[in-house]
C-alpha cells in the first residue's frame, strides 16, 4: 500500500515539472497558440534561444514546412520557468512550460 502511495508521488511530481499550455504572459502582452513568429516576437522580445529543429514529413516534398524551437526564461521572485515555443511553418503551435526542481 505504501508502494501505491509512493509511486502516485512520483507521477505527480513528473506531470508538475511540466505544463502545456495554449497561452504565455509576456510582461503585460499574452502570446496564444496559432500566431505568427512577427507576432510572437513584437510582444515578448528576442527569445534567449532559438533552434531550427527540421522540416514537417520527411523532407522529400515540397509541402513540408520548417520547424522551429523558442526559448523564453521567466523568472518570477524566486522561481524561473522555461518556455518553449515551437513554430511549424511560422506559426506557433504549442506552448510548454518547464519548471526545474531543484
């Protein structure tokens, strides 16, 4: 029983370290999935890195489209999360924010 218990622990320390979501607050601007990389970046700045990570399909066909990962850190008193940004084609499609623990 105490196994149980612990293992539930554990899967629920996993999941908090983690988060998807369909929105990011950039100071006072809020950044929402299905913008434009202009648009992104008008509202929260420079990312503090950026990564081509590829193509969509297997790259063989003229209908993929690039692939691309931004980083945002959010420090907010003590604690700072990560996000990533990835855009397909230009246009963000998801948002996951990344909280270590330390």
């Amino acid at each position: 029983m105490k196994n149980k218990y612990l293992l539930l622990i554990l899967i629920m320390s996993v999941f908090s370290a983690h988060a998807q979501f369909k929105t990011m607050r950039c100071g006072t601007k809020v950044v929402s999935v299905g913008e434009r990389v202009f648009e992104v970046e008008r509202k929260c700045g420079t990312p503090n890195a950026q990564n081509f990570v590829g193509f969509t399909g297997d790259g063989s066909s003229l209908g993929n489209v690039p692939i691309e990962e931004w980083i945002y850190n959010q420090t907010t008193g003590s604690a700072t999360a990560y996000n990533l940004l990835r855009f397909e084609g230009g246009k963000l499609v998801s948002i996951e924010s990344y909280f270590p623990t330390n």
